[in-house]
C-alpha cells in the first residue's frame, strides 16, 4: 500500500466514545486495481460483510465491465472481466454494478442499446456461481420488452437475494412521464415480482436502495406536473416525499439521492436548492412514525452535489459530494453523528465540476472510510483514498 500525505489533526468528540481527544486523521492512497482507462466506479458490500468495487475499461469501440474483492487487510483480488460489448450504453452519471449475494455467487448489470433510437437501451442482467471465474448469458431485467430508456439501476442484497430498482422509460413512447419499477431476483436468479413504484419521476437522476425493517427502501428524484423535484421515497409498500423542497427546475439535475443504514437506523442525504441556493441535506427515518423527520442543512456553501453516504459505526455517518473551494472543485466528506451534527469536514482529493469527473463512491469496514473516483486532474483512471484516525 502507497501511504501519502495528508496528516490532519482536530479536535472533536471520538467516535462512539463520551471523551474529548485529539484525533488525528490519515488520508492514504490505497493501490487501485483498474487501470488508466477506467471509470464508473462502484463499491458494494452485501449484508454479509462482503465488498468489492466494480469499474469500466474502454479500448477502442470496446467496453469491459470488471471488478475486485476488497478484503479487510486491504489487498485486491485479481481483477475479472464480466462482460464486454461495442454496443453498451455509457453515460457519465448511470454505473454498472456488481452484488455479492455470498461467497460465490454474484450478480452484475450493465445498460445495452437497442438497434433503435439512441436513448433506446436495456438493463442487462448477468450472474456467476463460482466468485466470478464464469457468467451466464446476459438477460434483459425489465419485462416490457419496448425500446426505450432503462437505467439508473440501483440494488442490494438480502438474505440472498437482490432487490432492483430503476427508471424506466416505457411510457415515454406514448408522451408519457418516466417512470421506477421494482423487481426481485431469488436465489435462483428467477427474477419476479416486478411492479411500478412510481408513474411520474425524474429522467436522469439516480436511484438508491437499503433494505429495512423488512422492505427494500427506495429512495429516488420525484417529479409533479409543475416540475417540482423533491426526493420521494418507496418502502415496499407505499410512496412519500421525504420533504418537500419545492425545488422548481423545468430539468433533470442528474443529482439523485443516497441512502445507508444501520441495524437500527436509515438515513439519506440528496442535493437541492432553496431560493436558488444548492444545498446539502440529510434525513432520518423514524420507525415508530415510519416517517422522515424534518431534514438538516449540512451545508449551504457552493454544493455541487453527487452525492453518497455510509455509516461509520451505529453513531456516525461519512457523506461525499463535491464542492467548489477556493476556485477549485474537491470531493469533500463530512462526518456527522446520528443527530445530523457535523464533526468535521474534510477535503479528500480535488476533482472537477465537469461530467467526466463522475460520482465518487464510499465503502466503510472496521470504522475507516473509502472513497473511489475517477482522478481527472492527473488522469491517472480510477484512484482509491482510505480516511482512517488515531488517538492521542
């Protein structure tokens, strides 16, 4: 591991302790597995502890989707191919993805275009039995079988099984709005119960998952007919706004929500703007009113969103988003405890408030914090932080 250069010291209340100490902050460089040409990076970690990170290469007309187990003595699997194609769908802000449903069996997406129209394109579904080594034939998730747009994919295990979410674009060939549909893939990657979620969303704007207290939350952009776009959210069974932003934009801000959870506790973070202001805010679920309760302004200074949030520890929460400082743009991350209080902020890598910058993604294990994102100031493809502390 190539240890860098950033030694932060503050003081604060420790983590998940009653004390006042000093914690230093390490900000460490850890070896990526990708190479120069990647990007869309993506961690996921299943309910089983398990966690790896997924990416794209690009040579020539060519897309390959790979991926790496990340273990707890921080080293990488030998990376694996899952699927390539000179006919993918690549936008900046719709990933691929990669689920470990336990220790051998595995499931993957990518967006395929259609022969038609050039939003036309299909969720692909792949899976493997032994750790990745072999995948089956790819199939189309979704059931319509219409040309349209099918994206936004978001998903996360439980107890074997994988949820799915996604906007889904079917009704727009008949001047319809865009839509989230919801479906389930068991054990046996029977994918079944496949429903609408929601008639009328934002086009572009990414969706997220956690399953809890029993249902898998859904958290996503929805859309009125007078183009207010606030963060609704479907918990298996109905759906609701978290708040209501009032956010007016006649567009999609391609700036969805994330959520992360606890044994005992949910919470989501999204982007918005009051008066004009961008905005950075967080919620969390009640379970006894199985409602949010009202949101807190994290911060009101020059948020450019993409945002992702993971909890620490049952106490504390690490939130990502970029940022514009100074005249530059970094990927930030604050550390807030389960009240919504803010501990510290602190500047993780500077970045771009361009498209090719992409979305950084947080994974936590054993109480440190990593970030993946696509380095484009020294374009050096898929870069790898750890943000880890010490007492003193």
């Amino acid at each position: 591991m190539y240890r860098i250069l950033l030694f932060l010291s503050f003081f604060l209340t420790l983590l998940a302790c009653n004390s006042n100490e000093t914690i230093h902050y390490l900000i460490e460089d850890i070896h990526s597995p990708s190479e120069k040409n990647s990007s869309l990076c993506r961690f996921t970690q299943n309910d089983k502890g398990q966690q790896l990170l997924s990416w794209i290469e690009e040579n020539d007309d060519q897309v390959q989707l790979k991926f790496s187990y990340f273990n707890k003595a921080e080293t990488w699997s030998k990376p694996s191919q899952i699927a390539s194609g000179a006919d993918w769908f690549v936008n900046w802000a719709d990933f691929p993805s990669v689920n470990a449903l336990d220790e051998n069996r595995l499931v993957a997406h990518w967006l395929q275009m259609r022969d038609t129209g050039t939003y036309d394109y299909d969720i692909m579904i792949s899976h493997s039995v032994d750790q990745g080594a072999h995948w089956a034939q790819p199939s189309v998730l979704h059931d319509d079988g219409i040309a349209a747009e099918h994206g936004f994919l978001s998903s996360v295990v439980e107890d074997g099984n994988i949820h799915f979410s996604w906007l889904d674009g079917r009704a727009m060939k008949n001047n319809q709005p865009m839509t989230i549909r919801y479906a389930k893939m068991n054990q046996a990657f029977e994918i079944s119960d496949q429903r609408l979620i929601d008639s009328m969303v934002c086009e572009c704007c990414q969706t997220d998952m956690q399953y809890f207290n029993g249902a898998p939350f859904t958290v996503y952009r929805d859309r009125t007919e007078k183009e207010l776009r606030d963060i609704g959210y479907w918990d298996g069974i109905k759906t609701a706004s978290i708040h209501n932003d009032n956010w007016l934009i006649g567009g999609c801000p391609v700036n969805g929500p994330a959520i992360a959870k606890t044994e005992n506790a949910l919470a989501v973070s999204w982007y918005t703007q009051q008066e004009s202001i961008p905005v950075l805010k967080l919620a969390f679920y009640e379970t006894e009113t199985s409602q949010f309760n009202d949101p807190i302004v994290l911060t009101d200074e020059y948020v450019l969103g993409r945002i992702d949030i993971a909890w620490i520890n049952e106490n504390y929460l690490a939130i990502s988003f970029l940022q514009s400082l100074d005249e530059k743009t970094y990927i930030v991350l604050k550390i807030v405890d389960d009240k919504g209080a803010t501990l510290e902020t602190i500047k993780v890598a500077e970045s771009s408030a361009k498209r090719n910058s992409g979305f950084p993604s947080l994974l936590t294990m054993d109480g440190n914090i990593y970030v993946a994102y696509l380095d484009v100031i020294n374009n050096t493809g898929i870069k790898i932080k750890k943000i880890s502390w010490l007492k003193s």
